[in-house]
C-alpha cells in the first residue's frame, strides 16, 4: 500500500475507500483529509520503509537458533542493530 493512503486510512478512521486522491466514508460520502498531516505521517514513519529493505534475512537467526550457533545469533542481532543506528525513529 502506499504510504500516503497508509497514512489517510490511519489519520481518518471514518475513511474506508480511497480513488486517487479523494476519500469516502462507509456511505459513500467524500471525506476531507489535512493533507499536511498527511505528509507529516509519511515523512515521520519513513524509517520503517527504509529499514525493512535492509534488515537481514529472519532466517540466519532462525537457522542460528536451530544449531545453536551463538555467533550467528549475535551477528543477525549486531546487524539489525546496525540497520536501526542507519536509519533511526524520526
């Protein structure tokens, strides 16, 4: 989903259908959105977008967990750490 129609959605609960750019409510009526605020949502939850493509792969700790090789363990946490040090909460 886009972000800004993430963003709609969450910031309007009356919303439940969006076309382009226009909102509707459960019947039918258009719904009027601050699109700044809209704005100020995505701009302010980019992080999560940006650090989900760089996060390694659940399975190196699940693959470490199963062996019972603390190193991989430790590494797949260092390197989520890494990615949220990147990329922090706005």
């Amino acid at each position: 989903m886009n972000d800004s129609i993430n963003a709609i959605y969450k910031l309007n609960p009356s919303v439940v259908t969006i076309r382009g750019n226009v909102a509707y409510d459960a019947d039918g009526n258009e719904v009027a959105y601050d699109k700044a605020a809209v704005q100020a949502y995505v701009d302010a939850h980019a992080y999560i977008t940006k650090r989900a493509s760089e996060y390694p792969n659940i399975t190196d700790y699940i693959d470490g967990v199963v062996k019972g090789d603390q190193a991989q363990i430790d590494k797949y946490i260092a390197d989520c750490l890494a990615v949220k040090a990147r990329f922090p909460k706005s």
